[in-house]
C-alpha cells in the first residue's frame, strides 16, 4: 500500500440508513419513541487493517429520514469496555462482547462539537459530521458513540439501521458522560442503532474502500449479536492474517433492502447509490449482492417473473455505467439458493418457488457470462452455498434454518472462499 504526505478524510465504517418502521421492530421502546430526555449509547466497530493507536476521526450523523428537527444536546465518543463482575449488571449485558457494551474506559471519554458548539439541530432530511475528535482505539477498534437529546423530535419518523446484530442502550435523562449507563431510569438495550451513518478518518494512508450493496445476508442476519462475525467482518480477519494490502470494506447493505423497489428494507439501489456510495470518500469499488428480495417477493406467474430478470440485469448494467463514469471498479455475486424442501403451496421459505428458482438461475447465467465483459470480477456465493444435491437449497451445514440466511459456518465459508485477487486489483487501481 502506497502512502502519501497529502492527509484527507476517508470514511471508516457505515451503516445504510433508513426509515424506522413499527410494522418491522425497527422502534426503539415506547418510553423513548420521540428520544426525548434520552441517552442513547452506540458502539460501532472501525474496518481497518490497522492495529489499535491514535486516530482522528469525525461522525456522520444524521436525520436522514425525520421530518422535524433532530436536536442533538450533548455528544461524547470513548473506548468500550466489558461489563465488570459487581453489582453493577445489567440483565441485557454481554460480557463475552466489547461490542455492544454500555461500559466506557472513563479515561478515554470526551466530548464532540458541532462547528464549536457542544449541541446542534440536524434539520430534517439533512446529514450533519461532527468536528473532528482525536481518540486513541484499542486492538478491538471499537468507538462508542453516547448522544443526549433533551427534547428529541417533534414528529415520529426516525432515522435508523435496524439490523445492527449489535446492542444500543437507551435511558432517561442525561447520562453522557457517565463511564456505565446506570440501571434504573428505564434502562434498556435493541439491536438498532439510530441517527449514525459513518465514521470518518483523517489519515495519510492510502487506503482504499469496497463498498458492500446488498439485503440481509451481507447485514448479518443470523450472526452473533454483539460478535461481528458477519461474512464481511470474517473475510476481513481472513484478509488480515494475509500478506495483502486490505482495502477497508463498509458495509451497505439492510435486511429486507431490495434492487428494483422501496419497502421496509429502505430505498432501492439507485435512488441510495449516491447517498451510500458516493457521498463516502475513499470508496474505490462496489460488490453488489442482491436480487434475493426482488425475485423472492414477486409474483410467481411466467410474466412477472421475467418483468424481475429483465429490471434485475438492467440495474445491474445501469450501476456498472455509474461506477465506470467515477473511476470504481464494479464487482459482482450471484444469488445465493433460496428455496425449501416444499416447492409448491404453502412452503416453508416463502420465497420458494418453481419459477422463482427459473429466474435466480437464468439472472446467476447473466451475471456469470458478464462478470468479465460488464463488471471488473465475480463472487460466486451461490457456488459455495448451495447444496450440491438440490441446487435451489442451502448447503444443510451452511442453512440457518429458515432456508434463507446462511448461519456463522456459512458466513465463514463465504469469506474462505472470496476470491483475494479481487483485493489486489483494488490495490492496483
């Protein structure tokens, strides 16, 4: 990896955003539906090959789905630590994890500003970065992120990720700079974070970044909460122990996101491709992994199915263009097996289907036909997890159970076997 005395700013770790909908969990609990006197403590987990050490960085925030002013009163950034062995416990606390911790290293804890000022309104639809703050990270490169609001939002549209596969805690009351948020106060904890959308480094290493698009299998569904031990979080352990120069790898997908339309899963890929990739510096490359949803949820008749194999590709082409007009490179994943032991009425995995599997193949055709004339190389996780006697199923070893989702051996087959080259070729850009 080259370096540069030229220092810039280069984003560190994100979350694809959306709206916060009841019908989908995605709520934080009745007491703090608005955040009003609220707490609200985060930890999120740096992707870099880098070891532990000093670092500079500055936070995305945002308000990105609210329709009325998000107030931010007080902010603070610190190191995690483990929940300790006294009578300080929580009956939410994970002591196995540093991630999704609500305890601080007291001495690392210090505060944000806002353009000087320790509080700012975030208007509605609006992105805000914080000042920038240095802080120095321990081996695990976990931040957490603790936001006070005091009067929180006048309308109930919030902003969130909600498969964050990670503890957030939420009390009442102004407990920002405490080193433990304290039982009591309605103290509770969701696997949601809320109004964060990056971290950003200063640094004067060239590092470049592969942004990753796609639904609820590269999220992490069906992972450790609090263990980052996503596909994306695996294949960079590989990566590490490796000789390669690594490329950051953030992560944007959203379990439930689809290609073609809005729903619960947010926006489709090309009204986000601006927000979630370019607005990102050092993003030099895109993997997109998603289909699943699209062809899963549309009607099972011949027509509908190749009105979705025709728009499915067509994006695809449209996103490859995109990428090439910025200078990205463009790589690519078939899509993953999907289908139940029942095929026909009332089957287990909703999306199984006879035509359903007809389109996944036909579009998995495509994309390995194209994968070295329209994009720049192939991820083919369908190869690796499909189940060799019945190629519309997982691997039984890799299946979570709901015949969707991988589980965490299936996540670590999809990092073994992710083509490292692909690395290299960032590198070389």
């Amino acid at each position: 990896m080259s370096t540069t005395t030229s220092e810039k700013w280069t984003t560190v770790w994100t979350a694809m955003t959306q709206q916060a909908w009841a019908v989908s969990d995605h709520l934080p609990p009745e007491p703090f539906l608005r955040f009003e006197n609220t707490t609200l403590r985060q930890t999120v987990r740096v992707t870099s090959d880098r070891a532990g050490g000093q670092r500079r960085l500055r936070l995305h925030l945002c308000n990105t789905f609210g329709t009325s002013d998000l107030g931010i009163t007080k902010a603070t950034v610190g190191v995690p630590e483990r929940p300790p062995g006294d009578s300080d416990v929580h009956h939410q606390d994970d002591a196995k994890h540093i991630s999704g911790s609500r305890f601080v290293n007291v001495d690392s804890l210090q505060s944000v500003s806002f353009s000087g000022q320790p509080s700012v309104a975030i208007p509605a639809g609006r992105i805000l970065l914080s000042d920038p703050f240095d802080i120095l990270l321990d081996d695990s490169k976990t931040l957490t992120v603790t936001l006070y609001f005091a009067n929180g939002l006048a309308t109930d549209e919030l902003t969130t990720h909600p498969g964050s596969r990670t503890q957030s805690w939420l009390c009442k009351g102004d407990q920002s700079e405490s080193a433990s948020l304290k039982d009591g106060a309605n103290l509770c904890s969701v696997h949601h974070w809320y109004f964060l959308a990056g971290v950003e480094e200063y640094t004067s290493v060239d590092t470049r970044a592969l942004a990753l698009i796609g639904d609820s299998i590269t999220d992490g569904r069906c992972s450790t909460d609090n263990g980052n031990d996503r596909w994306p979080d695996l294949l960079l352990r590989r990566a590490q122990a490796s000789t390669l120069s690594l490329p950051l790898l953030l992560n944007q997908a959203a379990g439930g996101n689809c290609i073609l339309r809005e729903g619960t899963g947010g926006p489709p890929l090309l009204e986000r491709f601006n927000r979630d990739i370019l607005s990102h510096p050092g993003v030099s490359a895109v993997l997109l992994f998603a289909g699943v949803n699209d062809i899963g949820t549309a009607p099972t008749d011949e027509t509908s199915q190749g009105e979705v194999e025709e728009s499915l590709t067509n994006t695809f082409k449209q996103v490859a263009q995109r990428c090439r007009a910025v200078d990205l490179l463009v790589f690519i994943s078939t899509i993953a097996p999907f289908c139940g032991p029942d095929l026909q009425e009332t089957p287990i995995q909703s999306y199984s289907s006879p035509s359903r599997e007809a389109t996944r193949q036909r579009v998995n055709s495509w994309i390995r036909e194209s994968a070295t004339t329209i994009f720049d190389g192939l991820v083919d996780f369908d190869s690796v997890l499909r189940n060799p006697d019945c190629a519309g199923r997982l691997l039984p070893a890799y299946d979570s159970g709901d015949y969707l989702h991988p589980n965490v051996a299936g996540f670590q087959a999809m990092a073994d076997a992710f083509p490292l080259q692909l690395f290299e070729k960032l590198q070389q850009k």
